[in-house]
C-alpha cells in the first residue's frame, strides 16, 4: 500500500459556527453541538475557538472501496507500535492519517519498516 507525504502543515481547529469557505486542502465536519474543521495551517480562517497546529498528513493512495477491511487498523497499528499518536479522517474515497509534526519522519520510518510504500 502507498502512503503519500503530503507537503503542508495542517491545524484542526473549532468553531461556534461554519467558517467562511476555504481553499487548498481542508474537510469540515458537523455534528451535533461541534464543527470542526482541518485544514492548511497558512488558511485557517478567523474565529476559531480552539485550535491546534502542527499536523502533517499522510494520504492513503487510491480510491478505497467501502468493502475493505482493515486499512486504518493496519496504519494506526503500525503507528501505536512505534508510539506515535495519529488524528484519522476520511472522505468518501480515500483516507488521511494526521501525525504531529515532531513525529513525521519517524512514522515514515515506520510505514517504510512495515512494507508501506511512502512517496513524499
């Protein structure tokens, strides 16, 4: 499986309200009491009520079908042996796994050491 090394920073971040839109890479999600948003850290848009910087992404390469097993538990397995934290989101095609900055290179590695293909 090919994980790609996406090339910009990211923050998730809160909000009382939907922020005006957005451009480049961001998902937005509504719940019940929360909205919370993703997205590059250089276009996070004013009002947030929380927000945490420092995420790089890695992106599961393809277009998954909803009939797979196992590709996250396989990821976040890989990653909790190595003892590094992940944020996962996903969209109706594919999935993202959001690592803290400090811990990038070293889940490269990791993916690399468990036969994961990592382009960055």
């Amino acid at each position: 499986m090919r994980l790609i090394a996406l090339p910009y920073d990211l923050s998730v971040c809160k909000y009382s309200a939907v922020p005006a839109p957005l451009g480049g890479f961001y998902s937005l999600s509504c719940v019940e009491g929360e909205i919370s948003l993703v997205c590059e850290s250089d276009k996070v848009p004013q009002g947030a009520i929380a927000r945490e910087d420092g995420w790089c992404a890695f992106q599961v390469e393809g277009q998954l079908n909803f009939s797979l097993v196992g590709i996250l538990a396989g990821i976040s397995q890989t990653l909790a042996e190595a003892g590094i934290p992940l944020f996962a989101l996903s969209t109706y095609n594919t999935d993202y796994i959001l690592v803290k900055k400090e811990y990038f290179d070293k889940a490269k590695r990791a993916f690399r050491s468990s036969d994961y293909d990592v382009v960055s």
